[in-house]
C-alpha cells in the first residue's frame, strides 16, 4: 500500500495525465467538428443522439447546462437534422428526433469519432479496461 507522499504523486499523476487526454479527445472532436463545418457541440450532441430524449437528458450527456443543450439542438434543427416532437409520457416536455439527414450526419459523425479516436492507440482489452475504470472512479454502471 503506497505511503502518504506516494499517494499524493500518484494523485498528482492522475490528474495531470486525465487532464492532458481530456485535451487530446477535445482537439479530436474540434477537429472532426471543423471538418463537417459545426461546432464540437453539435458532434457531441450527434454523438449523443442515440435515441429520443429531451434536451435535459441531451445536457447531462453532454455534461452542460440544459439551456447550452437547447441552444445546440436549435441550431441542429435549423440545419434539418433533428426535429423536436411531443414526449410520449410526459405533456410538458419534447423529445430530440433524428431527422433522416440527422441520422446520416450522425453515423459520418460516429465513423470519424471511432476511427481517429485517441483510444485505438490501446488495443480493445485495454479501452475497456479504462472505461471500466473511469466508470468506477464517476460511479457510474
């Protein structure tokens, strides 16, 4: 078990290096963004877009404020690819809809996420590996 002055380094360490890749996978994304002429919040949203949900659920995917995921959608479906419709259950809110043009933009969005992507410097054993970790270190499942 590291020592009190070992912990503090390998916090340190982690920090730094989480931070530097985080740097990496947001030059990634700016540059597909760039590319497909949008903006690296419009890739994210695309990329998010996996099914119908509300712009709530958009923002907390995309760790932002719900008001910056509306102002996103609206500029989505100013270029025709996503729509809003009424959510099934729920009178007050609406629902994010990929257009037919959405679902194309988004699938080129994908293609060019996962082939340039940072992580394909690990093989696949090792991404998930890291995933599995980042998830226990945020709680998620």
């Amino acid at each position: 078990m590291p020592n009190e002055p070992e912990r503090a380094e390998i916090d340190r360490d982690v920090c730094h290096l989480v931070h530097r890749f985080a740097h990496r996978l947001d030059v990634h994304v700016r540059r597909i963004a760039e590319e497909l002429e949008m903006t690296a919040s419009q890739v994210v949203a695309l990329r998010e877009l996996s099914e119908p949900i509300t712009a709530r659920e958009l923002a907390t995917r995309m760790a932002c404020e719900a008001s910056n995921a509306t102002f996103v959608v609206d500029r989505l479906e100013d270029q025709g690819f996503v729509r809003r419709h009424p959510h099934p259950t729920d009178r007050r809110a609406k629902q994010i809809v990929l257009t037919d043009p959405g679902r194309a933009r988004r699938a080129e969005v994908l293609a060019l996420l996962d082939a340039r992507s940072p992580l394909t410097s690990l093989p696949a054993d090792r991404q998930q590996q890291l995933r599995d970790l980042l998830q226990a270190l945020v709680g998620e499942d």
